[in-house]
C-alpha cells in the first residue's frame, strides 16, 4: 500500500509500505509503465523481493514523460 516515487538526484526509487501482520518470508514483485502505453512491464531486478523499495531509474530516466508502478505481494 501507499507506493510512492521519491526522486532525488534523478534517481526514481518506488518505495511502498506494508500491512503490520503480513507473514515472513513475503515477496513482492514490480512492474511499470509509461503513461498511455496498455501493457504492464516487469522490473527484472524487482522480482520475488523482500525489501521494500525498487530503483526505476533506467526505466523512467525521461523526466518530461509519465510512469506509473505497481507492486505485488
């Protein structure tokens, strides 16, 4: 719940916050997309993770362009 991009020295890290009784050994998995495209797409390092950020960076390095993300428990 509540993912959010911080950008910071154009650096885009999607962080997001979990409920208090999600069970150990949770994984989360990210994908992404450019504003007006229809299909969702992967971030490969972002698959099956235990933490609880993923840098976008490279994946959304043009600033006058839009991106979306979603994560998955």
């Amino acid at each position: 719940k509540r993912a959010v991009f911080s950008s910071t020295n154009f650096e885009n890290i999607l962080t997001w916050e979990t409920e208090a009784d999600i069970p150990p050994g949770t994984v989360f998995e990210v994908q992404y997309k450019q504003y007006g495209e229809k299909s969702w797409l992967p971030k490969a390092e972002c698959q099956s993770i235990t933490q609880h950020f993923c840098n976008l960076t490279g994946e959304t390095e043009n600033f006058t362009e839009h991106y979306y993300a979603r994560v998955r428990a």
